[in-house]
C-alpha cells in the first residue's frame, strides 16, 4: 500500500508536535529530542536520553540542572569541564568522588548516547 505525500507530512508533523511538547514540559523533566533531516529523532540521542532518565536524573535532576546530591550538566556546563568527551565517559564508567561508577551497569555504547544527550541536548 503506497503512501501519499499528505499522510508522511501528517505523520511528520505529528511526531514533530510531540517533540515539541514533550520538549515543553517546563523545569525538572528531560527535554525532548528533535526532528532530524530525516524527519525523525535520531536514535543515539534518543537512547541517550533514555539512560540519563533511568540513571543520571536522580542525582543531576531530569533537566541536568543538578542537585545536592550531582552537579550541574545543562547548558554546556559538560563540554565546559570536559573538552574531551571522552574524559566525561570515562568518569561516568569509573566513577570519581561521590559519582559511582556505571561501567558494570551500562555497555559502552550507552554511555556514550547518555554524554551525546547531555552534551548536543541539554
């Protein structure tokens, strides 16, 4: 069954709409996601924001502006303190300080869509 031009940018709109308004939600949630070129999110930073959800937004809150408990990470307060993002990954997989060490929980790839998110998102 082919589809018509009108039902891709229907479909296109609608998952733009929902970017936007996830993106919206206002402080203390983790922003959205946006369309790519290809019309739709790109699944690194999808990913990525699925990991800092389940394991980063207890302690540097769901929007990355940090707690008592983590450090601020929005606003490009991660690429400020770690010009190498590699530098970022590896304290996310050793730990350092109060941050535990996430390299026994999460693959290698995870944590780098989780340092993608916070560094091109948030």
């Amino acid at each position: 069954m082919a589809v018509s031009e009108a039902g891709i940018a229907l479909r296109s709109i609608s998952i733009a709409l929902c970017v936007v308004v996830a993106a919206g939600c206002g402080p203390g949630t983790s922003p959205g996601v946006g369309v790519g070129p290809g019309g739709t999110p790109d699944p690194g930073l999808v990913a990525g924001r699925a990991v800092f959800i389940d394991r980063c937004s207890s302690c540097h809150d769901a929007d990355g502006s940090g707690t008592a408990d983590g450090p601020r990470l929005n606003q490009g307060r991660l690429v400020q303190v770690y010009s190498d993002l590699g530098d970022a990954a590896a304290v996310v997989a050793e730990g350092r300080d109060r941050m535990p060490a996430f390299g026994g929980l999460l693959t290698a790839g995870e944590i780098e869509a989780a340092i993608r998110y916070i560094s091109e998102v948030l």
